[in-house]
C-alpha cells in the first residue's frame, strides 16, 4: 500500500514534494510518547531558556560559527562593548531575532521581510543590497557547500531563479497558513521541518538563508506553543555535513522523508538529553549553569569512556579553542565539585604537569530516569 504524502509544494520541475507517511509515524509516535508527562519541555519558560543562548550558539554553529557561551553571554550583556564587530553582530541579530518571534506575530511576507531585515542586519555586501527587490532578491545566488571544493558556478547549487520567487514564497505562505489545530505537538514540528527545508530549497536571499530558515521554523513552534522542539538547531549542530547531504537527497529525490526522518531521530537524542539533565537537576540542591548544561550535554553526546583530554578534544570541535587546563577549570571541576560528575580513576597523562588526566562520567545515582524513555542515546 503506498503510503506517500505529496504536498502543494513543487520543486523547480513543477513535481511536488513526497513524504512516506509510515517511516514518518514511527518515529512521531516514539516522540509522543517520551513527551507524555514531562510538563517541564512542554512550557514556554524551557523554550526561552533554551534559544537563550545556546540555540543562539547552535543556530550559528550549524553555519561553522564556533562562538562559545561565554562570548554570546557576554555579547547579549556588553552588546557594544565586545570589541569584535562581526562576532557582535552575528550573536545579537539572532538575539533581536528570537526576541521578535517571541511575540508570535502572524507569519507572513511582510513580517517575514522585518525578520530578515533583523537577522541580517550589518552582515550582508553592499551588491546583494543593491539587488534586493521589496522582499527577495532580485539575481541569481550560489550555494556553497562545505564538501565542494570547486568554486565553477556550473558545479555549485544554485537557488530558485529569482523570476519565480513570488510564485514559490506563495506556495510557502500558503502550506504555513493551512495547518492549524493539528492533532499533537509532533505534526506542529513536522510542519515546521517541511517549512525548514522548502525555504532553504527556494532559498529567496542572497545571504543568511540558513539562520532564517531555522528561526522561521522556531516562529512557527512558538506561535503554535509547540515548545519541546526548539532545540532542532542543536540537533543538527553535531552533525552539519550530514544535515548539507540529507538537504541535498531530498531535493535530489523531491522525496522529504530523508530529511523528516534525520529531523525527528536527531531531535528526540536533545529531549533525552533534556530529560536527563532535568532529573540531575531535580536531585540536586543547587542549580546548574548555562555551561554546566553545555557540559552535560557534551558528555552523553560521546560514547564510550571519556577522559577530560577526550572531553577537551570534543569541545573545541564546535568552540573556540581553549587550553584543556582551563577547560577543566572552568568545565568539568564545577561538576566534580556538585558531584554530578565522577572521576572514574587517574590516568597514566596529565593535562598539565600538576594536573593527571582523569577518566570522568555524569553520576547515575542523581539520575532518576525512566529507562523507556532512553531509546536513542547510549547511556553507560
């Protein structure tokens, strides 16, 4: 029996976009299930806690931007005291950006025109400037890719001819604004990855399609009170290359169940990862930092056994890079010193001549977790 959902969605061959409805429900139905009961995901304070700022930090990331929390905590305070202008502007137009969505104005072409205006203040050239119509561009663009080498234009994606963007933004305005009233918060986060996907495909701007894709997909969760989701961006975060070839085969098959699927997976690893870090937070007599969140979320995200050295390595993959020393100051001794961490035994290195290096994990006996709800991570 097929069970393929095409959507009024076409593809630039005038085909409409597919998903298969079965591979789609059975991860939906694993979602549903975990959120059963878990009130604190499901409020907007957990939202607001979350896109502040380490969605921030992901959103950014996903684009190969490794500003740490630090530096984003610090821009949000000292906006015009941090020094670098660029990193200045990157960090605060999401800030200003998620602060505008918060409001959960309608989605439509004109709010979505002063949403771009936020996210891309200061940072686009003065030629795509010039050649930016009311509301999308008026010339050809060339996505890059990080795995294409080859800067030829005849080698390299290019977005929806800019003749036709009035007529493909339509047909995404209109698939925004038919769902309503969905029957779980699950078809709200679908809807919103369909949205997600289908405007980086149209890809209406010069620059900064990406970060915008993303927080148009956050609007729609907010502005439909679908709260547990907006942490997608950290999901894709760990695996961006992935992210690039799943956007690729979907376009390429005109087929959206690669990319629903790799959407629902990866975010159902964040609300468990969410769910852990509530039950520490719950067994303990003090709360937890915005890093000490970053760090446990660090720590279930490897496998195996991990050391500070590992932890260090891990860590300046997606942040600036640090001495390990400091990172152990700064990351993993406040967790040793709360006992949410363990050190497991010394090892035969160190991280500086003072300091042995150490085998580390999060402390189970804080954990009090309801072991059917773990279906994605391996917790050891």
């Amino acid at each position: 029996m097929n069970s393929f959902v095409e959507l009024d969605l076409k593809t630039k061959d005038n085909i409409k976009f597919k998903f298969d409805l079965n591979r789609v429900i059975r991860v939906q139905d694993e979602l549903e299930n975990f959120l059963v009961d878990e009130d604190f995901l499901n409020s907007e304070k957990f939202a607001k806690k979350v896109l502040i700022s380490r969605e921030i930090k992901a959103n950014n990331e996903i684009e190969y931007i490794n500003d740490d929390l630090d530096i984003i905590t610090n821009v949000i305070k000292n906006n015009h005291n941090y020094k670098n202008k660029n990193v200045r502007q990157r960090i605060i137009n999401l800030y200003n950006g998620y602060q505008y969505i918060f409001n959960k104005q309608e989605i439509n072409e004109d709010n979505l025109k002063k949403l771009y205006s936020i996210l891309s203040k200061n940072l686009l050239e003065q030629n795509d400037l010039n050649n930016m119509g009311k509301y999308y561009r008026k010339g050809p663009v060339y996505i890059f890719r990080s795995d294409v080498i080859d800067d030829n234009p005849n080698n390299i994606d290019q977005g929806m001819p800019f003749e036709e963007l009035d007529e493909y933004m339509k047909y995404f305005f209109d698939f925004v604004n038919n769902y309503s009233n969905l029957d779980n918060k699950t078809d709200y986060f679908i809807i919103s990855q369909i949205m997600h996907f289908y405007f980086v495909y149209i890809h209406p701007y010069f620059d900064v399609n990406g970060r915008t894709s993303r927080t148009v997909a956050l609007w729609y969760l907010f502005k439909n009170n679908t709260y547990p989701y907006v942490i997608f961006n950290r999901a894709i975060s760990w695996q961006k290359r992935l992210y690039e070839k799943v956007i690729q085969d979907t376009e390429k098959f005109h087929n959206l169940t690669f990319f629903l699927e790799y959407m629902l997976i990866n975010v159902k690893k964040e609300l468990e990862k969410e769910y852990i870090m509530n039950s520490i937070v719950n067994n303990l007599n003090e709360n937890l930092h915005t890093k000490d969140y970053q760090t446990i979320e660090y720590m279930l995200s490897m496998n195996g056994k991990i050391t500070v050295k590992d932890f260090s390595r891990f860590y300046e993959k997606f942040n600036d890079r640090k001495k390990a020393k400091e990172i152990y100051e700064t990351r993993i001794l406040p967790l040793i010193e709360k006992n949410v961490i363990n050190i497991i035994r010394y090892t035969k290195g160190h991280i500086t001549s003072d300091i042995p290096n150490m085998e580390i994990e999060l402390n189970k006996k804080i954990m009090d977790l309801n072991e059917d709800k773990i279906k994605r991570l391996i917790i050891k």
